[in-house]
C-alpha cells in the first residue's frame, strides 16, 4: 500500500491567496493541481513536501482565449480541455496530437497544464510542445509578475524558474501568420510516458521556413527546444533532404539513456526519424495540405 | 481535518487525516467496498468514482481535495432496487469475468453516456482505455456497454446538478 508521508493541508480561495500561502510556508510547500504526477512521487517518497496548498478552486485558472495577438491558456486547464478544445485545434493542431496519446482519458480528467510544466519530468510532453511553439510563462509573487521563455523555464529535471514565493499562472503563445505544427511520439503502450517524442512548429513566408523549432521529450536534459535546429530551418525551403538532416541534427543534440524502454542507439534512431515526421506533417498543415 | 462531500447522494461528513486516498476513505472510512483498489498508480482504473459526474482514479486523489463536491460510487448506479442501464448490460453480454475491473468499467461508461448516449465502438474503446481487465475481456466489456447505450434514456446519474 503506497500512502504519502504526512503533511498539512491548505486550500486556496484566490491566485492572491495561494501565493500568500506559499510565501508563508516556504520551501517545503507546494501547490497541488491536478495531483497526478505530485501524488504518485509522494506515494513513492520521492517528494515530501510538508504542506499541500490545494488550487482546484481558483477557477480564474481554467481558460483557453484568444487575446492580444497571443493564445492565453491558464495554469489550471486540464488535459481534457486541451484536447477539446476548437482554438487551439484551430491554431495549434500539436495540442491534439499530444493530448491524444498523454495518458488516458480518466487521467485527463484531472492533470492539467501548469502541473505538467512544473512537474519538470523530461519525458513529460507538453514542455516539448509549448517550446515548440514559442510558448511563454507568466509567473507571479505578491511582489508582481514575470514573463518567461518556455527555453528558460526549465531549470533541470523536476526544477523550474517558479522560485518559492512565486506561482505559473498562464502559458501565452505567439499568433503568428502561416504557422502549421505537429507532434509525434513512441510509447511501449498506449497512454505510457514516450519512449521519444518530437514536436514541431514551423512559420512559413511564402516557400521558405521563416522560423521553426523542435522540442523532444525523454532523451535527456535541454532538448525542449533545440538551437541547431532552428538555425537549419531558417530561410530553408522544406524538402525531404531538410527534414532528413534536421532529424540527424536532433538525433545529435539529444542524450538518451539505455534503460526499459530502449538503447540509446534506438532513442536517437527514433529522435531522427520522429522529427523528420512531425516536421513533415507541420509544414504540410502551414501550407494547408493537412488538417 | 474534517471533510464534508455527498457520496450517492448521502451527505458524509468525516474525519480525515490530510494524506488519507479517496480510494481508502470510501471503502474504509464510509464503507463501501465496491470501489476496488487495484494498483495504486493510477493505471488500472478499477478505483474509477465519479467527482461531480466525471470519472477521477481515486488511487491519486486526496480525500480532502473532493471535501465539498458530489462522489458516485459503484453502489449509486442502482436506484431503489432497479439496475443502471450499463449494470444489466454487463449481465446480459456477460461483461464481467473475474470481477475485479468491473466498478471502474461500469462508472467510466455511466460517464461516457451521460455525455454522448449513442457512442460508436471507437468511442467506447477509447473512453474505457484508462481501464485495465486481466481478463482481456474487453470485447464483452464494449458490448454490453452498447447493449446500455442501446436503452439509454436521457437520465443523467451522478452528473453535476
């Protein structure tokens, strides 16, 4: 029987609120959303926080709008929202291709987006699409707000730039014009975390690749969003030979591990061949010749 | 620290301790084992509840985290003596072998119905895929899921009122 280690609980009534908690019981606090990934590490002992500050009431969390040139998504909307949801189908069709395969659907239910972005777990999937898209982190103290680039947001595995008194709010992403985005992942079975995934984002002007990235997720640290790679995309024009040598480039800038789910020769040959297809099927979508 | 929620429409006001499960406190606390507990990782779907009409694993939620919001059990999808649609079902198509899966399965498409009562053999696949059956009984298990999509009435048990 697995059970937490002992902690006292808080429930927070506003953003405010549970901020002011968090900067009165300090470092050994931490906030709890959906709890899907925080309970399973307590449950193994593998994180003991001494106080839980409960955030599921503070609805002014849960959105998805379009706002000021930006897609504005708050910290608290589930997984299920974001697979559901029309926006951002609409404008970043890698949300559904990631959400479908997160997990399973009960377990949507309840994980949200903030609690996979700061849970920091490097196989987890939607800190690989938000830098992809460009993404950013609005994080907030009582002393006031930050904006943070999904590339800066990650400190290291399960370590964030969110300081102690601080709370991630909301995750903005850029509109811009003639953008198509994809991702693509190997997991051992369904609803697993990824053996690799590749998510991609391109921003087209004309023929050519204005912009693009690539963020992976489970072949090791800093591959959220790969600076070599947006170097190769830059003003080139999509081709086969592209997607082949930017493949190369992310099997080259990634460092797996051998363990279950596979050999570090396997993950690369994956992290090649998964950013070849997501790059493929993004820049097919911003030329609109794929849904 | 005390909890107060609705469990099949009852009001249950408890003690709890704050690191307490949701699965352990339904079936040890209230007492009402039909709620299984099955791998503690939120895997298997077996300890599947209703929260305010949608299906949570109960293995990973805290009990005081649903403190002031409406449970369903496996017992409340019987009303006075008469079977929930997708209980009968599982007794018609022979939707149950061993047992043990069986409480997740039958919420999860308690769940799946209230919210599209006519859902295609896809549909119901990829709602149940959170659920495990040792079993494999999976084909009899969708059947008698479409068996109660079949006569579905628009009664909407355990949704949020």
């Amino acid at each position: 029987m697995q059970v937490p280690a002992p902690f006292e609980y808080e429930r927070a009534t506003s953003v405010e609120n549970a901020i002011a908690l968090r900067e009165r019981l300090g470092e050994e606090a931490r906030f709890i959303a959906g709890g899907h990934s925080l309970l399973p590490m307590m449950k193994l002992r593998l994180a003991n926080p001494e106080y839980l500050i409960d955030i599921n009431d503070l609805t002014e969390l849960f959105f998805i709008t379009e706002e000021a040139g930006e897609i504005r998504i708050g910290a608290m909307t589930r997984h299920r929202e974001l697979l559901e949801s029309e926006l951002l189908a609409e404008h970043f069709p890698i949300f559904r291709d990631a959400e479908k395969v997160i997990a399973d659907p009960v377990v949507r239910n309840r994980g949200t987006l903030g609690g996979s972005l700061c849970q920091a777990d490097p196989s987890e999937d939607l800190s690989a699409v938000c830098a992809a898209l460009d993404a950013s982190c609005l994080i907030k103290s009582t002393t006031g707000e930050r904006l943070v680039a999904m590339t800066d947001f990650h400190v290291g595995p399960y370590e964030t730039a969110v300081g102690d008194a601080e709370m991630l709010t909301e995750i903005r992403i850029p509109l811009k014009a003639n953008s198509g985005s994809a991702y693509e992942k190997v997991e051992r079975r369904a609803g697993d975390w990824a053996v690799v995934s590749s998510g991609a984002a391109v921003w087209m002007d004309g023929d050519v690749i204005a912009d693009g990235r690539v963020g992976l997720a489970a072949v090791g640290p800093n591959t959220t969003s790969i600076g070599p790679v947006s170097d190769a995309l830059r003003g080139a024009a999509p081709s086969e030979e592209l997607y082949q040598q930017v493949g190369e480039i992310a099997a080259a800038n990634c460092s797996p591990q051998t363990d279950q789910r596979g050999s570090v020769a396997y993950k690369k040959h994956l992290a090649m061949e998964l950013t070849r297809r997501s790059l493929r099927r993004a820049v097919a979508r911003a030329q609109g010749q794929e849904a | 620290m005390q909890v107060n929620m609705t469990i099949n429409g009852d009001a249950v006001s408890e003690e709890v301790e704050p690191r307490q499960l949701l699965v352990h406190f339904i079936r040890d606390q209230v007492g009402l084992t039909g709620t299984h507990w099955g791998c503690d990782t939120s895997n298997c779907g077996t300890c599947v509840v209703l929260i305010d009409g949608e299906p949570v694993k109960s293995c990973t939620t805290l009990a005081v985290m649903v403190s002031g919001h409406d449970v369903t059990t496996v017992e409340g999808l019987e009303i006075e003596g008469e079977l929930d649609n997708v209980q009968q079902g599982f007794i018609e198509c022979h939707g149950l072998q061993c047992g043990f899966c069986t409480p997740g399965m039958m919420l999860t498409a308690r769940a799946l119905l209230n919210n599209n009562p006519d859902p295609s053999e896809h549909t119901i696949r990829e709602a149940i895929s959170g659920q495990i059956c040792r079993c494999t009984g999976y084909a009899t298990i969708v059947r008698s899921i479409r068996w109660a999509a079949d006569r579905e009435t628009p009664v909407a048990i355990g949704s949020a009122s």
